[in-house]
C-alpha cells in the first residue's frame, strides 16, 4: 500500500520543501512506496520541474511526486491572510489542507506536513499508528500552549469559549497531522471545512478550526513526531517541569522536526539547524539557500565573525559545517554533468 505525505505550497515555499523532499527520499523506508502530493494554485513550471528532479528513477525508484493545482475548488472562498489579519505571515496555502480528505479519495490515510520539516531516521513508523475512531492523530503544541497553564488567561477563554475545547490544553499544531481520510470524509461533507474556515476570523486560522471540528476525536502523539524550538523564556518558565520534562526527553531522538519558531536558513544557533542544512546540501535549490543565509548573516554586519567563531567554539554548526554542505552540493553536481 502507498503512503501519501500531502505539503501545501506556492513558489516563495520550495524552496524549504526541497530540503523536506530530501529528507524523505533520503529516509524513506526501503521495500514501501510513497506519494507525495504537493497541492498549490498555479506553481510555476520550472519550479515543479526542478522538484520532479529529485525524485528521478536514479534517487528514489520508490517516491513519485504528484502537483495537484487546487485553484478550482480553492474559487470564491476568502480567508483572512496575507496582512489583513492578526496572523499577517499567514497565506492561503495553509487553507489547502482543509481540502485533502475529498481530494484524495484515493486513500484512507495521508500523512500532512508543512514545508518547514525535516524527517529523521523512524519517521515513517508514524504510518503505522491506528487512528479507529480518531478523526486524525496530531501531536500537542505545547509552545502554543504555555499562555493556557494560565485558566485566566485570554487564549485560554478563547480556546473554551470560540473553539469549544473542555480542556484548551488539548490542542494540536497542524503541521504534523496523521489524517483519517476515510473517517473525515463521512463527518464532514465537501467544501464544509473551508466554509467553516472562512467564516469568521480565527485567530490561528485553519489551525483552530481543525482543534474545533475534530475535538474529541484527536489521538495526541508524543513531541518526538513535531519536535519544534522553545521560542523563548516565559514559555519555557509556564510549562509545568513533568510537561517540559516529556519535551526534553523527546528532543534526545525526534523523529520528525519543525522549524516553526526560529528559521535554521535565517539565523545562526536555531536548534536541529545541522540537519537541516545537512539536507539542504541535497536540494536542487542549495545554492539560493545557501546565498540567502550568507546575506542574512552578512547583513548583521560585524557581529558576523564573531558570532561563527563562538558557534565554532562551542562546538555547534559554523561556517566549517556550511562548507562542507557546499562540498557535497558540488560533488553531487559534478556526478550529475
């Protein structure tokens, strides 16, 4: 049976799903077969082109890559994206999701992820979860959390009151989502997801309307299959310490990884950054990867230097490590010619 990983992007997003694809086809299970759909409005051809190369016969004989143009049934639905809202970085490919369960009749299950993610070795191991009676297994976004440890906080009222959670800690982020397609598509009919979405001004968008309409048929999973950074001290400080302890001991071998917080292709010292970037050396877009990040860093000035010298120092990714992801970027080019 083929496993189905589902992505929604535009062109700007390519180039982070390269560095995705390439960890899928570098870990994927030898002896299964995948399809990974990649559902977008109007991706230009020659971006799609480039992204078909990494799946040739000569590098995955078991990955196909499908582009799945979503512009018909994405027609006459607004969303508020794109800075008309309180989630301005937002746009409406987030929305495309909503989609999938009707889209892909195909399958009884999909595994969704966003653009940002890296795979790590056991990833796949996440395909053999049971989801009977549950409408998707999603993993806690305890980043996203840590106002509700607070029961008088405003996200806390708001998850109980507008999302109608018993509990507002039971809430999940979207970017890694095992979906039950086959139970999705008898609760809920065609197009009612996105018209649940654009029907009023969620705060976290398409991400609280699936904790809305699928609450109480969730299966939460451990932070291994979501391992995403602690954006930062109040955060880590509300989280009760059994919770942040879970956290700690999961981050020792996450399977699946989320740069949701800080960006590893923006800014030095993101947690996971060299996996990241030992993969980004495997994407046909390396080089414009690689270019961005030298600019960010170079447009900080001199604090620059210094700072790669202290990464250098305490052992962690420096501009050794980017090297030598450039090494392997120009063998692999020179193997192709």
């Amino acid at each position: 049976m083929t496993r189905c990983v589902i992505v929604s992007m535009n062109e700007k997003y390519a180039l982070y799903f390269s560095v995705l694809l390439a960890s899928i086809i570098e870990y994927a299970e030898l002896g299964e077969k995948y399809e990974v759909v990649v559902l977008h409005d109007g991706l230009p051809g020659d971006c799609r082109e480039r992204l078909s190369g990494m799946v040739s016969k000569e590098n995955s004989k078991n990955i196909l890559l499908r582009f799945l143009d979503v512009h018909r049934p994405m027609e006459g639905y607004q969303f508020f994206v794109n800075g008309t809202s309180n989630r301005a970085y937002l746009s409406r490919e987030a929305y495309f999701r909503l989609l999938a369960p009707h889209l892909l009749p195909e399958y009884e299950t999909a595994l969704y992820l966003d653009c940002d993610i890296v795979v790590n070795p056991g990833w796949e191991e996440i395909f053999a979860t049971g989801l009977d009676g549950y409408l998707l297994a999603g993993i806690g976004d305890i980043w996203g959390n840590w106002e509700c440890f607070d029961k008088n906080s405003k996200l806390y009222q708001y998850r109980q009151s507008e999302l109608e959670l018993e509990n507002p800690l039971d809430y999940f982020n979207s970017g890694v989502m095992l979906l039950n397609l086959a139970l999705m598509r008898r609760v809920f009919r065609e197009g009612e997801l996105l018209e649940t979405a654009a029907s009023k001004e969620w705060q976290k968008h398409d991400q609280d309307v699936l904790n809305r309409v699928c609450r109480g048929k969730v299966l939460f999973l451990d932070y291994r299959w979501n391992m995403i950074e602690c954006p930062g001290r109040r955060a880590k400080e509300a989280v009760p310490p059994e919770e942040y302890r879970k956290y700690e001991a999961c981050r020792k071998a996450p399977r699946i990884i989320h740069y949701a917080s800080r960006k590893p292709w923006i800014v030095k010292g993101v947690s996971f950054e060299q996996d990241f970037w030992a993969m980004a050396a495997r994407s046909v877009y390396f080089q414009e990867l690689f270019t961005h990040f030298i600019e960010e860093q170079l447009s900080q000035g001199s604090c620059f230097e210094e700072k790669a010298f202290e990464s250098i120092r305490a052992g962690k990714i420096g501009v050794k490590f980017i090297v030598r992801c450039a090494l392997m970027w120009a063998r692999r080019m020179l193997k192709r010619k």
